[in-house]
C-alpha cells in the first residue's frame, strides 16, 4: 500500500495549497489584499507609491521638479505556517508636492517588508527616493530585487522625472503634478523550501 502524501500532524494531507506559479494577487495600489496565507514559499514583489513635485516659472521658463519614485523590494520567502497576511499597494498621488505612500507586508500581525514611497519635490529640488526595509525575522530564500527609488529630476515643466525603480509597470514613478501608485505581486511557489 502507498501514500500519495506524507501525513502533517494532526493527519492532514501535505499538498500545495495552490498550483505552483499560480499568481495569487497583482495589482496597482491602492489596494490591500488580506487573507489567510497557507504555508509554503512564495515570491512576492511591493513597490512604494511616488511622490509628487511643484512647478513654477523663473526666467520666463516653466520649470518642473518631481517627487521621488518609491521603493522596490522582490524576493521569495518561506511562510512556515498558516498564518494572517496583509499586503498593501501604495496609493498614487493626484496633486502637488505629497510624499508618495508606503507599501507594506505584515505577516502574522507582523510588519515585515515596507517599500517606502518616494518623498515630494518642491521648489528647485526633487524629492529623495522611498527606502526599503525587511524584518529580520522574515525566513527570506533568495533576494531578487532589492533598490531604493530614485530621486527626482528638476528641468524644464514636463520633463521632470522621478524614475520608477519597479522590476514590473512603472509603479511608485514620481513625477511633477501627481505620481504612479505602488503596487503589489504574490505568487506561490512550492510547499518546501
């Protein structure tokens, strides 16, 4: 006699809880996907909203700065059980000189990856880049992606550019007045490392 699975404690099967590759969720923010996220591994990507800049005229000339573009962080992870999860896309920016949004993971009611929004431009200065961070405690398989925005450009009105950092679209681009939103990539993997 065979048994197509090992046994899990409690005499569950061990089977993946999705197909291997599948995407669980892609989107531009703002949007929050909430859940509870079965154990395995998984590739997930954030990308923080950019921030947007101010135009104004000197010389007779229509200049421009941009607000930073957000960060980008894409690695895969082990989840090592069944456990909460909230992801959090960065909304985009609609007017002037606002600093991007952050995107986020939490894990089990932990903050565990924030990719950081890029921060506003104002008059002759473009904004710095979003930063990112992860929590140690978070079991990271292989780091894919891992870039602070870029800072935003001051030129003439229109060509002013904070660009996007993100390994997918142009999420968190920052730009004069308004910004590209964050976004968010989870797909499962495999149920073992």
């Amino acid at each position: 006699m065979t048994i197509p699975y090992p046994l899990a404690p409690l005499g569950q099967g061990d089977h993946d809880p999705f197909d291997p590759g599948y995407i669980v969720v892609y989107s531009w923010g703002p949007y929050i996907y909430s859940a509870t996220l079965e154990r395995g591994v998984y590739r997930l990507c954030l990308v923080g909203g950019g921030g947007s800049g101010e135009t104004w005229i000197a010389s007779s000339y229509g200049w421009g700065s941009a607000g930073g573009s957000g960060a980008a962080v894409e690695l895969i992870f082990r989840n090592p059980k069944r456990q909460s999860v909230t992801i959090r896309a960065g909304t985009n920016r609609t007017s002037r000189v606002q600093d991007g949004e952050d995107s986020y993971m939490d894990l089990g009611g932990t903050r565990m990856i924030t990719a950081g929004g890029g921060k506003h431009g104002g008059g002759n200065y473009g904004g710095s880049g979003g930063t990112y961070s992860i929590n140690s405690g978070l079991e990271i398989i292989q780091n894919i992606v891992l870039n602070n925005g870029n800072s935003g450009t001051v030129s003439l009105s229109g060509n002013a550019i904070g660009r996007s950092v993100s390994p997918y679209e142009t999420w968190g681009e920052g730009n004069e007045t308004y910004s590209r939103a964050g976004g968010l990539r989870l797909q499962y993997l495999r149920l073992r490392k």
